[in-house]
C-alpha cells in the first residue's frame, strides 16, 4: 500500500452558518485522476479552495505525501505542491502571458527585483507551444485579447512549468468548444501518465466519464460515493447518486 | 478543425484604420500625447510667447509639485485604489515641519524627517481601514481629508505658519533651489531656470516608471488592480502592496506640500485644498484606468503637462482664469470616453 498524495480527513467547513463541508475525506493516489462531482452547491468548490489554501477550513486533518500540512494560503498550498486552475479567478487580463505565468512567482534578477522578462517570454513560448497553442501567439500578448481555450491553456502551462505535483481543475472544461476541450483533457491524462494527481471537477458528466479513473460524488457536504469508476458504473447511476435518487428507489 | 477557430483574432488581414486603433488601445499614452501638442500648437498659434522659455519654466515651477502627488497616485491607482487625502496631507505636513522648526529646537532636517513621518503614517492609516477594515478608499480618504484638514486648521488656529527665509538652509536647497541655463545675470534673462523640485519630479517619475513596468513589485501593483482573486491566489501581497502604495502616495502629497511652502514662503493651513481633484484628473487624462489594473506614469506625466498648459495656456489667450475648470472638466470627459472606447474596441476585437 503506497501512502496517498493527498488525504484530507474528517473536513469541516462553516461560512458563518451554512454547513459547507460535513466531515468530507478524500484521497487521490499518484497517477491518479479523481472526478468530483456533485449538484451545485453539493460543496466541491469549497473542498477545493480549502486544499488549495484559498479559504480556511474550520477542522480536520489535511495530508500531503503522508505529511500533516497546514495550509492557511494560497503560498503553503503552491509550496506543497498543489496547482489550482480555477475557472474564471485565475489570470489577470491587463497582463501579458509570460507575466501571468509567473505571477507571484516571477524569474527576477538582482537585489530590486527586475524581472527577467527575456527568460519570462522564452519559457512561456516553449510552454504555450507544448499545450498545444500552436499559433503563433507572442509571450507578450495580453490575456485580454486570447479566447476562453487560450486562457485554459495558458492556466494549464503554469501547472506544467511548475510541475505540480497536485494538480486542481475546477470546471475547466466550461465555455470551451470541442477541439479546446480536448485539448484540456488531453492534458490531463499526460500529467496523469507522467505520475501526477488530478482532481478534475466539471459539469459535464461525459467530460469527466472520458478522463477520469476514479470519480467521487458529494452531495449536500458530504461524500455520498468515492469509489465509482467509469469503467463498472453507467452515467445513469452516477447521476442517480448525484441527485439522491438512488435512495429513494 | 472545426469552427471555433474562427473566433480567433488573427485572420483576415486587418485594414490601416484597425492598425491605428489597435496601437491607441495598447498604448494608452498616445492620445494624452496628440493632445498635448494640439494644444501646444494651437496656443503657440494664437500667442507666440507661449513657448518662450520663461513662460515654461514659470509653468513648470508650480506643476512638479502636483506632479508628484500624481505619480504616487497613479500606482495607487494602478493596484485598485486611490486617495482623496492626498491635498490635505499637502497642507498639513508644511505646516507640521514648520511649527517644529518655529516652536522647538529640532532644527530643519529632523523636523522635515518628523513631518514626513506624520505623511507617512497617515498613509498607513489609510491603507490599514482600506485593508483590513474593507471599507472602500472612497469613503476612507474622505473622512481621512477632513480629519487630516481639520488638524492643520486646529494645530494653527488658521493662520498660516511663519517661515523664515530658509535660503542658507542645505535642505531647503535641495528641495527647491534652482539653477540658471544659458541665462545670465541674477534673472538668468535669456535662458531657463530649472528648480530642483523639477529635477525631483523627473527622477522620481523615472524610477516609478522603473518599478511599475520592469520589476516584480510593478508586475503585483497590476495585478493586484487587474484580478485581485487571480492575484491572491497566485500568493501576491495584495494588501502589503496597497498598503505601501497608500503610503507612497501619502509621503509624496507630504514632500509635496513642503516644497511648496519652501518656495512661496508661507505654510498655509488650507494649501492644498481641492488639489486631490485635479490630481486624480491629471492621472485619468494620462490615460491609468480609475478601477485599476492599468496604470501608465509616462502618460501621468503627460497628464500633468496637459493640465499645466491648459490652465497656462487659457490666461495667455484671453481666455479668464475662471473658466478653467470649464476646459479641465471637458478635458476629462473626452479622454475617458477615448479611453473606454479604445478598450471596448479591443474587448471586440477578441
Ligand atoms: N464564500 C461563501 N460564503 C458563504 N457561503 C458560501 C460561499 N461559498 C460557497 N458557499 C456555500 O457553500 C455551499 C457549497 O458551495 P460550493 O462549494 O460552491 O458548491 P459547488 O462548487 O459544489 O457548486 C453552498 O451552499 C454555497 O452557497
Ligand atoms: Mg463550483
């Protein structure tokens, strides 16, 4: 039995008196995608913003590689190795490709902080190129003049570069046209396959059944299943679970 | 390849018309700078002394000391933010370092330090209710305006602080002497006089120009204004940024405000008043985004330079004085109405 990369234990959230999360565990192995699914509102976001670091939990056990962590920020979480590629909170639109790539991480050279935009534009061409950008799109173009694919892309090669070891989708697929959304997934099943952990979280069920190995559903705060996989169960069961329905059968 | 290519912008080859607006939305100094040498040509046109040498120096004397206020608040502006104090702190800093220097044994330089230090923190305070407090900076600097003007009316009584002739004072110097080019004589007749408050304007300006569009802080300050979530979750400061930002801008309304005491002699309780107005107008016109995220300090400079020669350049003409705010109002609203719609063109064309 090889330790889990991430185990989150007995996870509770409040936000003042809604009950978010009710005592939720999970764990995701090494090479490992993990569909979260859920009703909106079933709490995947907030399952997620608490191991990215984005908002504080108000109990429970969070382990990564077996370590106890605390992650009180968004910095203890990209420092443990969590990469967080969230739908719509994730690029600045002002700021070019290279600068949003790097951002809050930024190559720099001397004691005032000079960014080493050379280096910046060459790292974010060679990564744009290896999401499969393959137009020509200079380092330099501001994020608010690419397309909703683009800027998936561009979120996507930051995990890359980072090397993440967790890495974290939610809803990436929303908004995307066929040939984009491919793209995403593809992506996905490469950084399983070169041994990282993806929590994959979209809307669309048929998304997910194409990628993911394991897929774990919530409902209401609390897991309801998380051992379903693509492979045994149909979409009817999995939405049945979604909605409750296969309780009241 | 199915059809959602198409929405791509690249394609059909984009006509000379495109080119020029696409140019205009990247770079936000460019109308700012047509309109600066419209007016210089149009006032050159009607009164030729416009452009003599003494008629700039004598404009340039007054405008670096709003421009500095401007440039701090063009970052500020630039992370989200901005400051209405600033014209208050303008006034109460000179009169603080002056009634140190009238009324106590400090000397000069300390009580420049102290004063800047008062600037300075309130700044902090600022940042400290806009950040931690999460009360919008609107309504934080407005009540920070009239606590800080209340303070100078009530350390003084109203009256305005002596200063006496600070000429053999090296500080006073440096803050605001001057030197004569190709001039000569005591009037330096024929040439230029260059205060060092201007020199003070063009370093300051260089560096924050520096900061904000070469360095790692410059690349926070953007994004801070831009996507505060993406921001923090990429692990950016964004309350440390703002906060030294509000400080910034506060130290600079100080420095500000005595320089401008030094050089008219006199440390007027109520100096200042309304300057925060036409501060915020000088960075807008320049062409820095008032909800943030883009921010330009050459533009600000352009901004300050337009604002200067308009209210120069209206006297010269024949134009009354009072109908300045006429112009500067319609000024604004011109060139927040390029800026916008340079932005939804570029929104479009996406
Ligand atoms: N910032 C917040 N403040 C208060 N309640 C929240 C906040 N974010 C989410 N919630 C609530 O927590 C529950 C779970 O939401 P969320 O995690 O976004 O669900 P999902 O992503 O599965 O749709 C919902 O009832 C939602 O209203
Ligand atoms: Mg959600």
């Amino acid at each position: 039995m090889t330790t889990p990369i991430v185990e989150m234990r007995g996870i509770e959230k409040f936000y003042g008196r809604i009950h978010a999360l009710r005592g939720v565990n999970l764990q995701v192995n090494r090479g490992e995608i993990v569909g979260l699914l859920g009703d909106n509102g079933a709490g995947k976001s907030t399952l997620i913003k608490v191991l990215s670091g984005a908002v504080p939990y108000t109990s429970g056990q969070i382990l990564i590689n077996g370590k106890e962590v605390a992650l009180t920020s968004t910095n203890d979480a990209i420092d443990a190795g969590v990469e967080t590629i969230y739908q719509d909170s994730a690029l600045v639109p002002q700021l070019s490709i290279a600068r949003n790539l790097f951002l809050g991480r930024e190559l720099t050279r001397g004691p005032l902080g000079r960014l080493d935009q050379g280096e910046m534009n060459r790292v974010a061409t060679d990564l744009l190129r290896r999401v499969g950008i393959t137009k020509n799109i200079p380092p330099t173009t501001p994020i608010s003049s690419l397309s909703g694919g683009e800027r998936q892309a561009v979120a996507i090669a930051r995990a890359m570069y980072f090397d993440s070891e967790i890495i974290i989708l939610d809803e990436p697929t929303n908004n995307l046209g066929v040939a984009e959304t491919q793209g995403v997934l593809n992506f996905v099943r490469d950084a399983r396959d070169k041994g990282h952990a993806c929590i994959f979280i979209a809307h669309n069920i048929h998304h997910v059944f194409q990628v993911v190995d394991r897929m774990v559903v919530m409902r209401r705060g609390e897991v309801a299943a998380d051992d379903l996989s693509p492979k045994t169960s149909s979409i009817q069961d999995v939405e049945n679970i979604i909605t409750g329905e296969h309780l009241a059968a | 390849m199915t059809d959602e290519k198409t929405a791509a912008p690249a394609g059909a080859a984009p006509s000379r018309d495109f080119d020029l607006l696409r140019r205009l939305s990247a770079t936000p100094e460019l109308g700012p700078l047509i309109l600066l040498i419209v007016m210089l040509i149009v006032f050159t046109s009607i009164n030729p002394a416009f452009l003599s040498l003494n008629n700039i120096s004598n404009a340039l004397t007054f405008t670096v000391e709003l421009g500095l206020i401007a440039l701090g608040m063009t970052l500020l502006m630039t992370s989200g933010e901005f400051d209405l104090s600033v014209g208050s702190v303008f006034g109460f800093t000179a009169v603080v370092m002056w009634t140190l220097i009238n009324s106590t044994e400090l000397g000069m330089p300390l009580s420049f330090a102290i004063a800047m230090g008062v600037a300075i923190l309130i700044g902090a305070v600022n940042g400290f209710f806009v950040t931690r407090l999460k009360i919008p900076s609107f309504l934080v600097t407005l009540g920070m305006l009239l606590v800080v003007r209340g303070s100078a009316l009530w350390l003084t009584s109203g009256f305005p602080q002596r200063t006496w002739e600070t000429g053999q004072q090296w500080l006073a110097e440096v803050l605001v002497g001057d030197f004569c080019i190709g001039g000569t004589g005591d009037f330096c007749s024929g040439g230029l006089r260059v205060y060092m408050s201007l020199i003070w304007f063009i370093v300051i300006a260089a560096m924050l120009h520096y900061v904000l569009t070469r360095t790692r802080f410059g690349n926070w300050i953007q994004a801070t204004g831009g996507n505060p979530a993406a921001a923090r979750n990429r692990g950016v400061p964004i309350r440390r940024v703002k906060m030294l930002l509000f400080m910034l801008t506060s130290a600079l309304a100080g420095l500000a405000g005595i320089i401008s005491s030094i050089r008219v002699s006199a440390a007027n309780p109520n100096s200042g008043t309304t300057y925060e107005l036409e501060v915020i107008a000088m960075v807008v016109i320049g062409g820095t985004a008032l909800m943030g995220g883009r921010g330009t300090i050459l533009g600000t400079v352009l901004g300050v330079l337009i604002l200067r020669l308009m209210r120069n350049g209206i006297v010269l003409i024949g134009v009354p004085g009072l109908a300045y705010n006429i112009f500067i109002g319609a000024i604004i609203l011109g060139m927040m109405a390029l800026h916008s719609a340079l932005e939804r063109r570029h929104n479009e064309g996406t």
